[in-house]
C-alpha cells in the first residue's frame, strides 16, 4: 500500500512556486547499474499473493548480500511457509547506539496484462521511466535498499549502530504478514531502537519539481465492515416499501451525509502549523484557523472540502462496494455493502462499529466486521489506532540535512499517513516508526495498484542517493 496513495496533503505546485528543482543523483556508473540491475531482478520476479512467490525474491536478494560479502550468519530467509520467506540481514556497526531497522515489503498487487500496455512482470525503460508491476509500490524502495547495504559493506563503513533490513511478505494481502510474522517469531532477528519504513513519506513533484518532502510519522487504522440488510424477497411485480437495496441505500445515503469529529494529534498539528507558513491566502488562514480549540468551524468547512485535507482532521467510511439481489424478477432478498473506515489515532475498531450503527440507524441493517482474512465477524477488534510517535531528533536533523541538500527549499514536514502500512506492526511492537522515502513520484501519476505503473529512471537514482546520504547522516555520529 503506497505512500502517495495516501497522503495527508495535497498541494498544487503554484503554492510552492519557490521549490528549486531536484539535483541530478550524486551516483557512481558502477552503483547505478548495481541498483538497475536489483531493480531489473525484483520486477520480473512475481510476488503477488495469488501465483507469486516471495521467497523467490528474498532468497534472491539474500544471494546478492552474501555474495557482497555479507557472513551467511547476517542473511536470513525465514517465514511460515515456502512461499512466504522474508529476508533479514545486519550490517554491523560500532554498537554506540542500538539498532534501527530498515523495512520494505517484497510483494505486489495482481496485475494482469491485459489491463496493461507492456507485461507488468517484465522491466522496461522507455521515454524517461522504468514499467512494471512494483516501480512506485514498492520494489523501487527494495532494490534501493539492497543497493545500499552492498555499497556500504563494500566500502567498510561501520556505521554507529547495526542496519538491519527486513524485506517482507503480504502487505499488500494475504494471510501471512511478514512483519508481524518476525515481530512475534523472530524478534531476536529485528529487534531495534526505531525503524524506517520506505513505504512511507516521501517527494511529492509537479512535473518533476519538488514540492515537498514529507515523513510519516503517525498513520491511521484500517477496517472493513460488512453491513447486510435482508426481507422474505417476493414477485417483483409486487413490489413493496420494504426493500433490502431501499433499506440499505436509505442506510448508506444517512453515513454520506455524516462527518465524523475533528481531531487533531501532535504529528497533524504539525503539518498544520508548517503548512501554514508555506501557503497562502485563505487556506493559510484556515489551517491557523482549525489549531484553536475550538476549531474555527467555518475554516473546518472550507478545508473539507479538500478529500486530503478532511481525512487529515477526522476519521473517514465510505461505501466501496455493493451487491444485491438473487434474481431480474425477484425483489431482493439480500443487500449488501462494504464499508471501508480509515480510523484516527485514540479509537478502536469496534468503537466505530458502534458509530456506524447508529449513523445507519436501521435495525434492519447488520452490521459485522471483516478481518485481514475475509472473516465475517460479529464484533471488532478493541485495540486502538496507536498514537503517532515521537519526532526524533536525529531522523528529523538527518532528513532535513539532505533535504536541504537535494532539494534546496522544498519544506520537510511530518505527516499522518491516511492509510495503512507494515508500521502498524512495528509501532504496536514498541518499535517507533517513520516513513521516509526519496524516490520522487509526480502528484498526478501515481500508478501504485494500477496500470501501466512506473517511475521516472532519474527519481529512482536520486532515491539511491537520497538513503546513502541519509544512512551516513544518520550513523556516521555527525
């Protein structure tokens, strides 16, 4: 699940006009055609849930690393079964500091290749970009990562504290999740001080020129929830008051009308506060405006209106799909929707459940929650949505230190994420994490979970420039 497909922001580039362009990457002829190469490799390795193999792609990548000369010692593949092996490897430092650990899942979304205009599970450079299912979501970040640990054994770097990769399975679906698998089998393996998360944060462009450069630093919960309304059905030439697809749709028009609260937390305040001083007119105004307590409601109103902006200030649930229905000439037995809720910090799943009880208010209309699994099930989970983590000193000095560097001007601001991704796991282990990322995707071309997905080949470069700089500034105790 990509970064940009869930920001907390959206910004048009003429509010950023002062963005100097992005450098050209800083990268060694021999570095690029490593990292091509891994890249080249993980594409055309297919790691979808339904036919891919995950393990293929760790054990791939585990061979490189040894062949770096990485000790088979630091270069594990373990998992719950043969597919769904997830790489760990450590590279060693002075043990100044504890560990941090670096994680990026290894797996894809379907892709088929009819939907496509070049085979997603081959590499494929043309006009300025690399194809292929993974470029954006996430196997750019992977090989990025691969890339680094090579270059920096190569060079004998021993950073302050010990690297540890975790290349994972199943983020993006399927029943066995690699981080949470490791946290709660091999947690000797991944044990740190925080963690980076590449599928998080990142450079947000306007035709190739930066505009911001952001870092997750807190995210919503995900859940699904299944509501079902059922009556005895009947001859369609009879048709009555009491119908399943009335009931439910009456059910669903009341929760499109329904806004939940505003809630601000210390990471979305933040984002506020910084993104005041960067924008203009009315919506600098506005985003002064909604950190009052009260919140100026007017300001609230004119911000909402932005999808982005809305999900930043409140929980969100929107109807994402429906069926009906047994037969053209029967009245509908069944109705039934799927709810999608992406939930703020501070409350539960079953809490919301609750809520969307009473905003539907139908006794007639069930309503269950579905698990990572598809389980339909009649409560939810009662764990909150962790609260987002403290802003670290030494990530946030080092993120703004090559920042400045690679893209002099553009802002660094924290950001709640509005989705989901493998942080859930490591933040619930009491591993805080931040989503960070430097391969640059253009506001109005993310393809992550699409067709014809891609990234622009000299992005991708600056990505393997961005995370050496950044590695070094973060462990070089500078």
């Amino acid at each position: 699940m990509h970064r940009h497909i869930f920001k907390t922001l959206f910004l048009m580039a003429a509010t950023m006009a002062f963005a100097a362009p992005a450098l050209r990457a800083q990268v060694d002829d021999a570095t690029r055609q490593l990292a091509h190469d891994i890249f080249k490799q993980l594409i055309e390795i297919n790691t979808t849930d339904s036919v891919g193999n995950n393990t293929t792609a760790a054990e791939a990548m585990a061979k490189r690393l040894r062949d770096a000369g990485f000790p088979a010692s630091d270069v594990v593949v373990a998992g719950p079964n043969p597919r769904k092996g997830n790489l760990v490897a450590r590279l060693h430092g002075t043990g100044a500091y504890p560990p941090v650990l670096l994680i990026g899942h290894l797996d894809v979304v379907e892709a088929r290749r009819s939907d496509w205009t070049t085979d997603p599970f081959q590499f494929i450079e043309k006009d300025g970009y690399f194809y292929g299912r993974g470029t954006q979501d996430m196997k750019s970040d992977d090989a990025i990562w691969v890339t680094e640990f090579i270059r920096l054994k190569r060079e004998g770097y021993k950073p302050d504290r010990d690297l540890i990769l975790a290349l994972t399975s199943d983020e993006e679906g399927g029943k066995f999740n690699g981080v949470d698998w490791l946290v709660h089998n091999k947690r000797n393996l991944i044990n740190a001080e925080f963690v980076l998360n590449s599928d998080g944060g990142g450079v947000d462009t306007e035709e190739g020129k930066p505009v911001i450069v952001s870092m997750d630093a807190s995210e919503k919960l995900y859940a699904d929830f299944q509501v079902t309304v059922t009556n005895p059905g009947g001859h369609s030439s009879l048709p009555v008051p009491d119908n399943a697809i009335y009931n439910l749709a009456s059910a669903l028009l009341r929760l499109s009308c329904h806004t939940f609260p505003v809630e601000l937390n210390e990471v979305t305040r933040a984002y506020f506060e910084r993104m005041a001083s960067v924008e203009t007119g009315q919506t600098a105004a506005d985003m002064l405006a909604v950190l009052k307590s009260p919140a100026d409601p007017a300001a609230v109103a004119r911000l909402s209106e932005d999808p982005l902006q809305n999900a930043t200030m409140r929980t969100t649930c929107v109807a994402t799909r429906l069926e009906a229905g047994h037969a053209n000439n029967a009245l509908p037995q069944t109705a039934r929707a799927n709810i999608n809720c992406r939930i703020l910090p501070g409350h539960t799943r079953e809490e919301i459940r609750q809520d969307l009880i009473r905003i539907l208010a139908d006794p007639k209309a069930e309503v269950r929650y579905v698990d990572d699994t598809g389980r339909v099930l009649d409560s939810a989970p009662s764990g909150q949505a962790l609260p987002p983590v403290k802003l670290r000193p030494e990530v946030m000095n080092a993120l703004e230190k090559v920042a400045a560097q690679m893209w002099p001007g553009t802002p660094v601001v924290p950001t709640m994420a509005t989705g989901a991704s493998d942080g859930v796991y490591t933040n619930a282990a009491g591993m805080p994490t931040f989503g960070i990322s430097g391969v640059a995707i253009d506001m109005n071309d993310v393809r992550a979970h699409g067709r014809d997905e891609r990234v622009r080949v000299e992005s991708f470069y600056q990505g393997v420039d961005f995370y050496y700089r950044y590695l070094k500034a973060l462990t070089s105790g500078n």
